[in-house]
C-alpha cells in the first residue's frame, strides 16, 4: 500500500470525497471496504505497522 503524506491539516481535515478523489476511485468503494474515515485511517496505519515490523530483523 501506497502511502502519502498531507500537508496543513492532514488526513483529519481532508473531506471524504476529496480522499476518494485523490485514489481515483468512488467514494462508494472506499465506504464498503472501510466503513468508514476512521476505518481507512485505522488500515492505513496498520499497513504502515505491519511494514515497520517487517524491517526489524529475528532475534
């Protein structure tokens, strides 16, 4: 998963139909695949985690 950063408020501040936009996709998908903003933020930054979590090398 592609990650990107925003600028000024961040992704709190962006409107719904604008994240949409942005991934050049409906609104509508975004909603069935995460209910939600805060479910798309919430498996963005479990993506982010899990990556994190693949560069730290086995004890």
């Amino acid at each position: 998963m592609r990650h990107r950063r925003h600028r000024g408020g961040g992704l709190s501040a962006d409107h719904d139909p604008k994240i949409a936009d942005r991934a050049g996709i409906a609104m509508s998908v975004v909603l069935y695949h995460f209910g939600t903003k805060d479910g798309l933020i919430e498996a963005v930054i479990a993506s982010m985690y899990q990556a994190a979590l693949e560069t730290v090398p086995p004890r």
